[in-house]
C-alpha cells in the first residue's frame, strides 16, 4: 500500500557470511505482511525453517479465504506451518531439526494484526514512546535463560501470542531477531528506528566491533498515513434503494440518470451542473462490491490530472456517493457512428491515452478499461481534447483478472489468466485507434464469457486510405498477437508517434511472405521468368 514504507535487512554472526536469520514483507493491493524469522541455531535446519516459514506465510496470507478473519487465518497458518515442519522433522530426523522463532504483522486499511512464537519482537512506536507488542516465549528461570518455551517446529502444537490495534500517521513499527534487541538498548532502538532497518543493524554491528553475537535482523514498517480508503468505507452513510428525477441530495438536484443502473445521474447544485455517482445497492449485501466501489471513489478523487474529470467526496455528505466536472461533449462511441476521426485527431487520441496511461503507472496503476465508451470528446476555444470518465476499471499494474474489461478490446493473454501489463494495455489503445479510424474492429466483435480466436487483422491503411502508412505500422504493431513484436512500454509507442519518419514498416511474423512484401514478390517473380524465358530462347537457338 502507498501510505506504507517497508525496510528489511539482516546480518549474520561473527565473521559468517550466511545466517538462519530471514525475513519477507509484501506491500498487496489491500494487504501488507510482513516475516521475521530466527532460524534455532541449535537445529540442523534452522535456517530452511525460517525461510519456509516466510515464504508460507506471505503465499497462504496472500490467498487467504475471504470469509476468514485475519485473527483467524493468522492463528490457522501459523498452526500449520508449525504442524507441517515438525511432522516432517519427526519423519525425516526423528527429532526437531525444523524449528525457528517467527514475528509476524499484518496491516488492513487502519488496523494493525499481529502475533508471534518464540523470542523475536514486535515494538511498536508512537508519540515517542517504544511499547513491545510481541510476547517473549522463553523460559524466565536463569538457569535456562535463553531457553524457549515455544518455537514454530518444536512440538506438533503451539499457542501463538495474537494481539491487534489501530494504527496512526507516523506510526513505526519494528520487528527484529533477538540478536538485535540484547545488543541493543530500547533508547537505542526507539532513537534508532526512524532510521530504518539498514541503520539498526548496522548499528548493533557496530556496537560490537563488527563482530555480532548473534544473527540480526530487522524490519521497520513506517505509518507514513491512515489509509484514507479504510475511513471512507467505515463512514455510517445511507444507500439509496431508488433515485428519481428532482429529488435533492446534499443539495443536489437529480436531473437525468446518465447510465441504465439509474446510479449515475446528471445533477445540478448553485446552478451548475455535475455528474453524481453513488454506490450500487449491491454493497448492502455485499463488502466485496463495497471495497470495489470505495476504491473507484478513492481513484476519483486522489487522480488530480487533466486527463480525467475533477471529483470531489463531499465532507457532510449523507449518501454514500462522490460527484464529478460534468464534461458537455460526445462519447467517442457515439461520435465515430457519425463520423471516423481524422488523422490528427486519431494522433492526438493516442498521445492523450499514453500519457494517461504514464500518469496512472506513477501510482502503479492501469486503466483496464480503455474503450471508445469511457472517453469524452469535447471542444475548448475550437480545440479538442479528450477525458477518460471511468474509474472503476481502474486497477493495479500486474493484477490478475482474465476478463476485467471489456472482451473485445482485451489483449489476447488476459484470456489466459495472465495479469494486466503495460502491453496488455497498448493492445487495448490500438483496437481503439483502429476503430475509430477505420470503424471496424480490428478482431471482430468479442461477448462476454466467449473463447476468442484471433485472426489476422486487415491493414488499417486498406480500410481507410487516408492513414498514413506510418501510423498504420504503429497501430498494427500495437495489436499484435505476438507480444515480442508488440511495443513493450507507453514511452517506446510515444516516442515513435512523436517521430513518425522514424517508423519502419511492421509486419506480422506470421503473415506469408507475398502478404508482407508483395510488390517485392512480384518483382522478384518476374525477373525469375524473364531469366527462365531467356534461357529457353537460347536452348531453342542453339
């Protein structure tokens, strides 16, 4: 997540290049986690337990069941992992050779999840003060000091410690092996831990002359702010089952519903104009839909860019709802069942969806929708410009949905479960160019739930004379099949659109040789003849 800063790092023992020390996190859409493990020195494995550890954690955390609560599925993996090793060191070692310590915390919107097994900490700082969240499992008798009381791996049940709370901006939260915390002080730590985790080992290292007692590790996971996303899901706002014409929201007047759901409406406030979107019904029922619905609104607002239209969450709104610039224009839809764009029109598309597609990647972001539909065509001071008007399409770089979007502008591997990529994306914004260019798509009318196949397309330059052949190479390029011949980022697309005599013309690898280079066949054809004509004259003549 954005609002969250994440450092690692570990050092081992002595003179020893390699420690049973690990650690993992993982910043996720709506999910950060973050491992550490304490390899037990005294077992074989230590180590191999420590990084199994992490690993499991960070996959199961990541694929949790969504019915399950994180406190739940926290305890479950944890019992599990701790189930699996021991069983497999019983079976393979008839003794505990997999064991380790493990920290581990969890982050959702604005609270905090954590728990632990064995000694390594959790502190938590906040407003100066260093309070530890972790509890050390170690026996308190002297004469086994040092001893743990449980570990994951050392017998085939556990009670993990489990706490949670809520989190602040500025928060920092520090997970660390043993080897850190006895070399060094809670002032030093709580000094120290702004620094980040580079610091704080290095530190303790330094303590010791560069000569650790112990593997050391540490994690610091900085609050950098509350995620604004978890405050606008918890507000008490009413859904509306029905809206209708004249009604007053908040002061807006509804004037028309703009979509089918009669969720999106034209409405009017102070005698202006503006687009009102509230949340469909469905979240009543459903937290999944609500999540998806309070992301769309968070995009909408934190998007400040002029390729899409300036919306704002009202303060002392009383209806789950966010309101967008009305943009008085055409869908480009609409307008290309009247009239194809020119040339310099279908230029200026394809420059205004690159650079919003660059924009979005700044917040590892994509659209995931790109289509005539969700683009407005509009004049200012006789110039057009174009604005993308849907948000909830909007998703992170390298998620994995087959069918989010539209069928038939999806490159062909989103079909095959593969995650939406910048390339997925140039697909998308080349069937858009050749369709509003040429009025056809360039791979047929794609349904909902169909298994497409992809045949060749027609050259765009045959299907309306007047592209240029330059920009019927960069098009076609675009929505190739073939994603080794497809333009791998926006700036490579961009910068040939910028520099047109730099093109070369694009042909498709798997087009025959005559549909790549015909005039070149033909000639080539008919020097062959010629030379075989000749040749048959002289046979004759001899």
């Amino acid at each position: 997540m954005a609002n969250i800063k994440l450092s690692g790092f570990t050092l081992a023992k002595g003179k020893e290049l390699k420690g049973d020390d690990a650690f993992a996190f993982k910043n996720m859409e709506n999910l950060t986690v973050a491992v550490v493990c304490d390899g037990v020195g005294s077992a074989t494995y230590g180590a191999e337990a420590a990084q199994r550890v992490c690993s499991y954690l960070l996959t199961n955390l990541k694929g949790r069941p969504t019915s399950w609560s994180l406190q739940k599925s926290i305890t479950h993996f944890l019992k599990n992992i701790n189930k699996i090793l021991y069983t497999e060191s019983m079976d393979s070692y008839e003794r505990e050779e997999l064991v380790t310590t493990v920290t581990l915390v969890v982050i959702e919107g604005n609270r905090l999840y954590g728990s632990n097994v064995g000694d390594s900490r959790i502190y938590l700082l906040r407003d100066e003060q260093l309070l530890q969240l972790s509890y050390d499992h170690s026996i308190e008798d002297e004469a086994m000091a040092g001893v743990l009381s449980q570990a994951i791996g050392i017998s085939d049940s556990i009670e993990p410690h489990y706490f949670e709370n809520d989190i602040n901006q500025n928060d920092k939260i520090l997970m660390c092996s043993d080897g850190l915390y006895t070399v060094m002080s809670e002032d030093k730590l709580k000094s120290g831990v702004s620094a980040g985790a580079h610091y704080l080992v290095k530190r303790a290292s330094t303590l010791m002359e560069d000569n650790l007692p112990d593997d050391t590790t540490a994690v610091v996971i900085d609050i950098l702010e509350t995620d604004r996303r978890s405050i606008l899901k918890q507000a008490k706002l009413i859904i509306p089952q029905t809206l209708k014409k004249e009604q007053v929201i908040d002061g807006y007047r509804l004037i028309k519903p703009l979509v089918q759901n009669n969720r999106t409406w034209e409405c009017e406030q102070n005698g202006v104009n503006y687009v009102i979107k509230f949340a469909p019904i469905e979240v009543l029922d459903d937290e999944r839909i609500l999540d998806l619905y309070v992301k769309e609104a968070w995009n909408a607002i934190r998007l400040k860019a002029g390729y899409f239209p300036k919306a704002v969450i009202p303060k002392n709104r009383s209806h789950r709802y966010y309101v967008m610039q009305m943009i008085k224009g055409d869908e480009v839809k609409q307008y290309i069942n009247k009239r194809l764009l020119s040339i310099d029109e279908g230029v200026h598309l394809a420059k205004f969806l690159l650079e919003m597609n660059q924009y979005l990647l700044k917040f590892d972001l994509v659209h995931g929708d790109i289509k005539p539909e969700n683009i407005i065509r509009a004049q200012r001071k006789g110039k057009t410009y174009y604005k993308m008007v849907d948000f909830g399409s909007i998703v992170e770089i390298f998620s994995i949905n087959s069918r989010a979007g539209t069928p038939s502008y999806l490159a062909p591997e989103r079909f095959m479960s593969e995650s939406v990529t910048e390339q997925s994306e140039i697909f998308s914004i080349g069937v858009v160019l050749y369709e509003t260019l040429t009025g056809k798509l360039p791979y047929g009318e794609i349904e909902p739930f169909q298994n497409p196949s992809f045949k060749k397309p027609k050259d765009p330059t045959l299907l309306n004379p007047k592209i240029p052949k330059w920009f019927g190479s960069i098009i076609l390029r675009a929505i190739c099949l073939d994603t080794e011949c497809r333009y791998k980022n926006y700036s490579e697309m961009l910068y040939e659109l910028e520099n047109p005599e730099k093109v070369k013309p694009f042909f498709d690898k798997s087009l025959s040789l005559i549909e790549r280079a015909p005039v070149l066949v033909y000639k080539t054809g008919f020097i062959i003849m010629l030379c075989i004509n000749f040749f048959l004259l002289f046979k004759l003549y001899l």
